[in-house]
C-alpha cells in the first residue's frame, strides 16, 4: 500500500479560476537578475508568462505574471471574493 487514505485528487482554487479564464502560463527558462535586459526585445525579461488567448504578461515568479494578467483582463483573483 503506497498511500495511507484513498482521497481523490483535487485542484487548487487558483488552478481551477486559470482553467474557467483560459489561462496558461510559460517559463521562459531564462534565468535572470532584476534590471537585465532581453537581448531580443530589449524589454525587461521575465522568467514565467501568463497568456490568455492573444494577450500576454510576465512576472519575475507564476504568481506576478498571473496577477498582472489578471489586472490587465480586469478580472477579480481566485482569492477574491
């Protein structure tokens, strides 16, 4: 017996409110430090995305890029009530 009770997996309240909202998010793998540069865009590099649809936002950790998404789509957090 590997497990000590049969409980059902169950999702997070933030991963549920992603998939209702059609939210994903990215890790870029780009490992980086506050203030550095892409070398492409030369817009400040973040390690995770959040992307709904055809708009996008990025975060230094999963938690920033969702709630800048979610800021920027207007829409109320998964721990708002």
């Amino acid at each position: 017996m590997s497990e000590l009770f049969d409980i059902p997996e169950s999702k997070s309240p933030r991963l549920l409110w992603m998939e209702r909202h059609g939210i994903a998010t990215i890790n870029s793998g780009i490992d980086h430090e506050d203030g550095d540069e892409c070398e492409i865009t030369g817009n400040q590099c973040y390690r995770y995305y959040a992307t709904c649809g055809n708009q996008a936002s990025g975060g230094h950790t999963k938690d920033d890029a969702i709630i800048a998404l979610a800021v920027k789509l207007q829409l109320r957090l998964w721990s708002e009530s």
